[in-house]
C-alpha cells in the first residue's frame, strides 16, 4: 500500500505579497532553492530589464502592443499597473501543471492577489508579510542605495497604501526576524499541501483500506 507521503496532490498556488522592502523577495529566492515541487511563477512585463535580468528567467520583457494583446485574449491570470509599467501572470502552463501536484510562487501585490483569487481560488494561497514598523522598513529601502530620496518617499507612501490590505489575506507573518520569518512562511506551505482536498490520493488509498 502506498505511504501518504507519496500519494498525489493537486499543486498550489502560492501567493507571498509585502510592501517593497519588507521581504517577500529574499523569502522567495529562499524559499525557490530550499522546497521541492515549487516554481517561481515569471510574470510577463512591459518594463525595460535592469542588468542581470534574463527574459524568460526574471520575466517576459514584453512590448505594450504585446502586453495588449495577451489582455484581450485572456491569457493572464491577473495584471496590474506597477510604477508606471504594466505586470501579467500568464496562463499557460499553470493549470496542467497543479493537477500533476506543482506548486506555483507567486510575488504580486494585493491588486493581482484579489484577481488571482476571483480566477482560481481553489489553488490560492495567500500570505502578507508586513515590516516590523515603519521606520524600520524606510531603513531597508535606504540601505538599498538604490533609488533616489523621492522614489523612496513614493515606495513608503504606495507601502502604506498596501499594508492597509492585509486583512484580505489568509496569513500575515511580520518580518521582524528573517529566518524566523521564512520558517512561518514554510510551515503555511507545508501545512497548505497536506490540505484534504488537495489529497487527491487519498481517495484510492482509503478505498484500498476498507476493502
């Protein structure tokens, strides 16, 4: 008879959002090289690349025209608007790949979060992570060295505008420590794909055992 550990499941869709500079990223890159059976899902874009972006690693760099395309014929689970440039999730391969038990991460904002969940809320899993204060999440964007005075002070304005979402989401962990942080966000995943409805072999297995 089969162990559980082996039986099929059904993949998840694993959605970590967090105003910029609170750590969803480093969660995420943590996460991609720790866990088996999860994918980086790549968003497509209209943005330029930044160095080291590789397209069809990082993202798809595509052109507006192109963007407009794949709206109109549905291609994307979800979209928005982002610092003057436009973000996507494209379908497709995604559906087939959860029913063979492939987890999907996602790093989107609350915007693509409710539109995710409005396409496929039975795969959805959604975690907020919140900064330890206000304070402390202007230091991290400041030791970035990255992005001018008045960016930052943009990015601190839209943080606030996203933490006031975190009630939509199924978990909140607060960043205060980052290894602590990722140990939560790993337990939310693995607790979330033991689900009973995303056992899908459990339903030969207990048959197997009441015969």
């Amino acid at each position: 008879m089969a162990d559980q550990d082996t039986l099929h499941r059904r993949g998840l869709l694993f959605i970590l959002s967090s105003p910029s500079g609170a750590g969803k990223t480093t969660i995420s890159r943590m996460l991609l090289e720790r866990e088996e059976d999860i994918k980086l899902s790549i968003s497509a874009t209209t943005r330029p690349p930044r160095p080291n972006e590789v397209d069809g690693e990082d993202y798809y760099f595509v052109s507006d025209a192109e963007f407009d395309r794949m709206v109109e014929e549905d291609d994307f689970y979800e979209w928005a608007h982002v610092f003057g440039h436009r973000y996507g999730t494209p379908k497709g391969v995604i559906r087939k790949a959860l029913k063979d038990g492939q987890d999907f991460l996602f790093d989107i904002d609350w915007q693509g979060t409710q539109q995710l969940k409005q396409k496929d809320d039975q795969d959805v899993v959604t975690v907020f992570i919140l900064p330890p204060s206000i304070e402390e999440l202007r230091r991290r964007l400041e030791s970035r060295a990255s992005d001018s005075p008045d960016v930052i002070d943009s990015r601190m304005e839209r943080a606030k505008a996203e933490i006031s979402h975190w009630a939509e989401y199924e978990y909140v962990v607060i960043n205060n420590d980052l290894d602590a942080c990722f140990e939560k966000v790993r337990e939310i995943l693995a607790a979330e794909r033991m689900r009973r409805q995303r056992q899908t072999g459990l339903i030969p297995f207990v048959r197997e055992l009441m015969e």
